[in-house]
C-alpha cells in the first residue's frame, strides 16, 4: 500500500500565507520545483525572521535556494537569510569546537561516548557543518558512564541545567530509569550539551550494543565515535516524529535522506520493524512528500491494516507546525500531545513507556523533598504536584 493512496491527511490551504511561502521557499531549496520565485513574498522581512527562527530553516534556504530564485527576492528578505546563515555559521564552528573540546576531555578520562547528530550529522547529510541548523551537541554514553562524564562536564565549565538539583541516590537511580538524558549548559561558549543514555524512542537497543555499534570518525584531528548511518538516519524520523514535527529543519532532514540515491531503504526499514517505530517514517515520508513535493521510495510502504491510523498523525503534525509558542503551552496540549504520543507508539508496552515519567516526573522531587524512604509517595502525589507547578508557572 503506496502513500499515494492515503487522501486528506493534510490541508495546506489552512496554512498561513508566510508559512505557505516559507514552504514553496523549501520547495525550491530541495530541488522539487515551484513557480513562485517571481511573485512578492506575502510577509514583510521582520515575519521572515520570526519564520526562520521557530523553522530553523534559514541557513538551508540562504545556502540552496536557487540563485535566480534568492536575486528575486527584495533585499530586505535576502539579508535576513544571510544574516541567519552568517549567525549560524558562527554557531557551528563554536559548537564543532566544542565538540573537540569535550571529545579530548572524555577521551582523556576514558569515558566512552558517541556523537548523536550535531556537526558530524550535518557534514554527513548536508555536505558542509554550517548548512544545518547547529542545536545542542548529544552525546550517548553508557549509563554506568553518566557519573563520570557528569565530572567530565563540570570540570570543563559545564552547569547541569536539567536536572539543575542535585539528585539523592534513590533519585539518580530513577532519574535515568524515567528519563532518557542530563541538560547542561557553559554559559561561556554559549553551547547547550546533552548526555544521553538512550536513545528516546529506541529504548530495545542496550547500551552496549549502542557503544558497541558506533564507528569511528575525524573532526579536526579527534577521533569521535559517531552511530551506524542507518541507525542514525532512522532516529532522525523517530526524533521528528516524537516531537511532532513542529519545525520544518527536522522534515529538511529527512527530505534529503528520501532523496539520497545510495540508502538502503529495505535495511532501514526492517530495523524500524524491529523497534516497532515504522509510524515514525511512515509519518515523516508522507509529511515530506505532501509538503515538499518528495516522492516515497517504494520500499516504504504502509500495510493495509495501518492505512487508517497515518492520516491522523499527519494531521495532528500539521496542525503542530502551525501552532504558535503560546498555544503549545496551554495546559490543554499536555493532554493533546500525550494522546498522539501513545497513537505513535505501538503496543501496550510502548505507551506505558510514555506514562512513566509523568508519574514521576523529577521536576516533582524539587517541588517537595522526600526522604529516599519514602520515595514511593511521589508517584500518588504526582497529578497534585503537577497542578502545582503549573500554578506556580501561572503565577510567577
């Protein structure tokens, strides 16, 4: 069953005119063609900017736009994608230093670790650091590894934002049963930097077999270990999907994945099968082809007994890239995004996967400190303590 015959999944007509162009733009940018670059851009050069910010999208566009199509366009909208390129230019050499930095420091101290996404992503998928939006920089240790490379960090000038309390024994322990990751920041180099001990999404692969799996890559003359090419173009579609895919870069990046003559699409697909996250790529496929104009290989196909349950998805994405800040946060979307987590997972076991850290939620353990003894009690208090915060969110 072919993509093709799935209809009305998504409206762009209910789009924005400033998104509805910002999408013919990616359009041109991918090579699927548009015949728009002659007409008035129907946002002004300041609602570009927002655009590209909440999209993420401007160094893409300024750097494979087409040059007729970029000359077309009034000045003012021309530097502000320069100046988004030229911003993160700046940032992706900052962060691939930072990457260096850190890889030498984890190396020195012996902990082993792997380099998800980030620069190495980016000179992979996009030919060059700088065409792809620079984030934060994760990084995939084993979980017996995350003390050490905690020490690593802090040592290196890095803050633990997330959690940015220190954590009981008993809290450690559940911290990375519920989670997935620490948050730090260095306030200094202006970088973000994840420790991740999972994959979210792809919690069947051990740690072991993570690390294990890993292959060794150059960047300026350090050895980084980076994932298997298959494994990491397959988290690209769970990463976009668990987040609904509500900036346009993470669909980019598997638009460009899709038109990549050498991916074994066979091969991918059957480790999705086997992590059960098929949703995930049927769902970007058919977002980066109703958008982007992107065909579907042929190997990924929809069984029938699915076809029905994609449509909504696709919808529900949609209607995500569309919000504002402002409506992701009212207290209705926690709700909403909780009922299309557990559609986008499959089986019993996943979505419980989903439910767990809302019973436990760690931000809880700092809204009232228990003893480890009575750590049990968190889980009941939890929906009382989630009001709480939120109230206090309300409030401050």
């Amino acid at each position: 069953m072919s993509f093709r015959r799935i209809q009305h999944d998504v409206d762009t007509g209910s789009a924005t005119p400033g998104l509805r162009w910002l999408i013919a733009l990616l359009q041109n940018a991918l090579g699927a063609g548009t015949d728009d670059g002659g007409k008035s851009p129907p946002i002004d050069a300041n609602s570009l900017a927002d655009l590209l910010r909440r999209h993420r999208v401007g160094p893409f566009l300024s750097r494979r736009l087409d040059g007729d199509f970029l000359a077309s366009l009034p000045p003012t909208h021309q530097a502000v994608l320069r100046d988004a390129d030229q911003r993160n230019a700046t940032l992706s050499l900052t962060r691939s230093a930072e990457l260096v930095r850190i890889a030498r420091r984890l190396n020195e101290a012996r902990v082993q670790f792997v380099s998800v996404k980030g620069p190495l992503l980016a000179r992979t998928l996009y030919g060059e650091v700088g065409a792809r939006h620079s984030g934060d920089l994760d990084l995939l240790v084993h979980p017996g590894a995350v003390p050490a490379a905690d020490r690593v960090l802090r040592a290196a000038g890095y803050r633990r934002s997330q959690p940015s309390f220190e954590l009981t024994p008993r809290q450690w322990t559940a911290f990375q049963q519920l989670k997935h990751e620490f948050e730090y920041l260095n306030k200094s180099a202006s970088v973000r930097l994840e420790i991740e001990w999972r994959l979210s999404g792809l919690n069947q692969m051990s740690p072991d077999e993570l690390v294990s799996s890993a292959s060794a890559t150059q960047l300026a003359g350090t050895t980084i270990a980076r994932l298997p090419e298959t494994l990491e173009f397959l988290y690209l579609f769970v990463h976009g999907a668990g987040h609904a895919w509500f900036r346009l870069f993470w669909l980019v990046d598997v638009s460009l994945l899709l038109q990549r003559p050498d991916m074994d699409w066979p091969a991918l697909m059957q480790l999705a099968r086997t992590h059960g996250v098929e949703t995930c790529v049927w769902q970007g496929a058919l977002l980066a082809e109703r958008l982007f104009g992107i065909p579907t290989p042929a190997a990924i196909g929809i069984p029938i007994e699915e076809v029905d349950g994609i449509p909504r998805l696709t919808r529900e994405a949609w209607r995500m890239i569309q919000s504002s800040d402002a409506e992701r946060d009212r207290v209705i979307e926690v709700f909403r995004q909780l009922a299309y987590q557990m559609r986008l997972r499959k089986g019993w076991k996943k979505r419980a996967a989903v439910l767990r850290p809302l019973l436990g939620m760690p931000e809880n353990w700092r809204v009232l400190s228990l003893p480890d003894s009575c750590f049990a009690l968190y889980t009941p208090l939890a929906p009382a303590l989630w009001a709480w915060r939120r109230l206090g969110r309300r409030t401050s």
